[in-house]
C-alpha cells in the first residue's frame, strides 16, 4: 500500500531513505514540492479546520509520519507505516544537502533573535548554502505577499517554521503558483538548529 490513512490524512508509506531520493529527484527536476511532516496535533487539528483539511488532502505532495503516535496508530489500523520521518531529521538532512550543492534557501519563522541565530549558524557550519531570504515569522504581510516575496528570490529549498496551520497555508499558495522549490513546514525547527 502507498498511503495509509489517518482520520483522513494520506501517510506516505516511506522509510526515510525513500523520502530522501524521492526528495532528491525532485530537486534535481526543479519540482514544485509540498512536503508535510504530520504529528498527531496536526492530525487533529485538520480535522476540525476544513481548510487545513482541504490543504493536506489535495497541496501537499508528500505526508510523513513526524512522531511514533502516528507509527502507532497505523498499527493498531493493521496498516503499518515503517518508521518516523520528522521535520527536523529532514530539515537537518536537507540543510546538509544544500550545502554539498550551494543550493538557494528561503528561511522564514521564528522569532527575531532565533532567526538571527539561525543565520550564524549557516555562517558557521552551512557556508555554502545561498541564503536567499532568512525573515522571522512575526510579519504584518498577509501571506500571499510573503508568497510573493519568496517567489521573487528563485529558492529551491522553502522552510516554513511558522507552526501549524499557518506553515501550511504559507505552502500551499507557493505550491499553487507552482514555485519549483521544495517546500516543507517545520515548525519549531529553527529553535533547535540555533542551538
Ligand atoms: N511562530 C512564528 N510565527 C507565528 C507563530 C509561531 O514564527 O505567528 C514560530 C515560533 O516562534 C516557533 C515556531 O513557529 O519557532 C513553531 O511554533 P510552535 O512550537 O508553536 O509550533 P509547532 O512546532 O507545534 O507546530
């Protein structure tokens, strides 16, 4: 089986590695690309927001396990999922691959300081990645502005850190316009990376 479904979630039933050349080949396609890590909290909250609902069924591209409750949960449903996926084991993988390939990255989310940490950070140990826009994600825009803004810097990696739903709908109007990057939301992701 492809997918497993979740209270209406479509899982992709991948390992990591297979997330991983999946995410490669489109990269190197210049694919428009919709990456969802899904926990349970999203799991829930999509179903009780339509629109959020709406987004994960029919923008996101890809939907990956990010936590065990969701391993457990296709489990008890005799449709097991092989492991988690997270957000931030990718966005760490992706952030390495940018690097190797001085790919162009859009960072939005956080907050101000955490940002800037980010940034000093990339400066340190990811010099190769072009950073084509590093924002917090405190703006007064409303989100198709900021789509705007991002399409305008050409990036091929877009890591939303906004929370959810909010990451999400930031993505999905990007991947309407068919932006060719790959974009991922990843929450509280950018707290870690910066240490
Ligand atoms: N965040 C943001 N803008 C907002 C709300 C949240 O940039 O309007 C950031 C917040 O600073 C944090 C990240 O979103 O870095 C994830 O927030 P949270 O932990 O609440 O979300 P989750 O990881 O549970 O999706």
């Amino acid at each position: 089986m492809d997918k497993v479904n979740i209270l209406g979630i479509q899982f992709d039933n991948k390992t990591f590695n297979q997330f991983q050349n999946e995410f490669i080949k489109k990269i190197n396609n210049h694919e428009s690309t919709f990456v969802v890590t899904a926990n349970p909290e999203i799991v829930m909250a999509a179903n009780e927001d339509p629109e959020y609902m709406e987004i994960l069924q029919n923008d996101a591209d890809y939907i990956t396990a990010d936590g065990i409750g969701i391993v457990k949960a296709a489990k008890m449903l005799n449709q097991p999922l092989p492991e988690r996926v997270t957000g931030y084991d990718l966005f760490t993988w992706l952030m390495q691959l940018a690097n190797e390939r001085e790919l162009r990255v859009y960072l939005i989310g956080a907050k101000p300081n955490v940002i800037h940490a980010v940034q000093e950070e990339i400066a340190r140990n990811y010099s190769n990645i072009q950073l084509v826009g590093a924002q917090d994600g405190y703006f007064k825009e409303d989100l198709n502005t900021i789509a705007k803004k991002i399409e305008r810097t050409s990036p091929d990696l877009v890591f939303a850190a906004l929370g959810f739903p909010k990451q999400e709908k930031l993505i999905s109007i990007l991947r309407k316009d068919l932006t060719p990057a790959l974009m991922m939301g990843v929450g509280g992701s950018f707290d870690v990376f910066s240490g």
